[in-house]
C-alpha cells in the first residue's frame, strides 16, 4: 500500500487558516500540460492565484486536484491544478504559509501500472480544450430567447457582495 501524501492536507488547513484569520489566501503553481489555467497570465512558468471565496466560485480541493472558477478580465473560467504542481500556499497580507518542492510535476509522473481487473480501474477526469468564442458558429452564440443585443459596455466591472 503506498503511503498517503500529507499535501493536500497541509493545503486546505493553510486554506482555512487563511479564511479564519481574514486573510486572503494565495496559491502559487507550477504549469505544465496537466495543468488548466489562462495562459496569458503565466509567467516563468508559474502562475499566482487567488483562491478567496469572493475571487473563486465552487472551490474544490481534492486529494490530488484543486478545481474552482474565477474571472480573469471579466471572464469566468474552470480552473484544474493538480495538488503536485503547487509550489506554495500563502496568506497573501502577511506572506505567512507553507511552500513546498515540485520536483516532479503530474505532467512528467510515469503512467500508472494497469489494474489487475477492469472493475478496479478508476476513470480519470478528463479535459478538452473549449472552441473560442471566435470559432464557435454564429447561431450558437444568439441568446435562446431571440434577444440579439449585445451586452451594455459600461466601465470596468465590479464585484458586489451580499451578505
């Protein structure tokens, strides 16, 4: 029996730490092909998130993935990070957290042995790339309803939050 990794552990108590102290907790993650995230906020190969219950919509840490959606510039998108690619966890006001080593990313992990039987193999979750909005046939963009008046642009979009 392999030995179960304290990681994902460590992650949701910094998490809640974070949340119960009134700080903003950050996550810092090593990107590679295995890993879904806005490209063009990726720098040196990592990226910063902000994984707040106010930036994040239906957070999800697992054992082996964190999945949430999040708005980058106005646009709400799924996001998968595999609990091996992160790099750290980190209350973004005070820098106190835990970081930890990514030697190897989920990208690079060899493939796992096949199981003995089919009923003991586990189905992986699988991603596709989603067409642009630009590829997508123009009658499927239409609302249902028939209204096709684009959306009123105002100003910079704001986030109002009801308690």
């Amino acid at each position: 029996m392999s030995e179960i990794s304290t990681k994902p552990y460590l992650l949701r108590a910094i998490y809640e730490w974070c949340t119960d102290s009134g700080y903003t907790p950050y996550l810092a993650v090593k990107v590679d092909s295995a890993t879904t995230v806005p490209m063009e906020y990726v720098r040196k190969g990592e990226i910063i998130l902000n994984i707040s219950y106010g930036a994040t919509s239906g957070l999800k840490m697992d054992n082996d993935a964190i999945h949430f959606r999040a708005r980058f510039n106005g646009v709400s998108r799924e996001l998968y990070i595999p609990v091996q690619n992160v790099l750290a966890i980190y209350a973004n006001e005070n820098g106190q957290g835990m970081a930890f080593e990514v030697n190897v990313t989920a990208a690079e992990m060899p493939a796992p042995a096949p199981a003995s039987s089919p009923s003991e193999e586990a189905s992986a979750p699988a991603l596709s790339a989603v067409p642009a909005k630009a590829d997508v046939p123009a009658e499927t963009t239409s609302a249902p309803d028939g209204d096709d008046e684009p959306p009123k642009k105002g100003g910079r979009p704001t986030l109002t939050r009801i308690k």
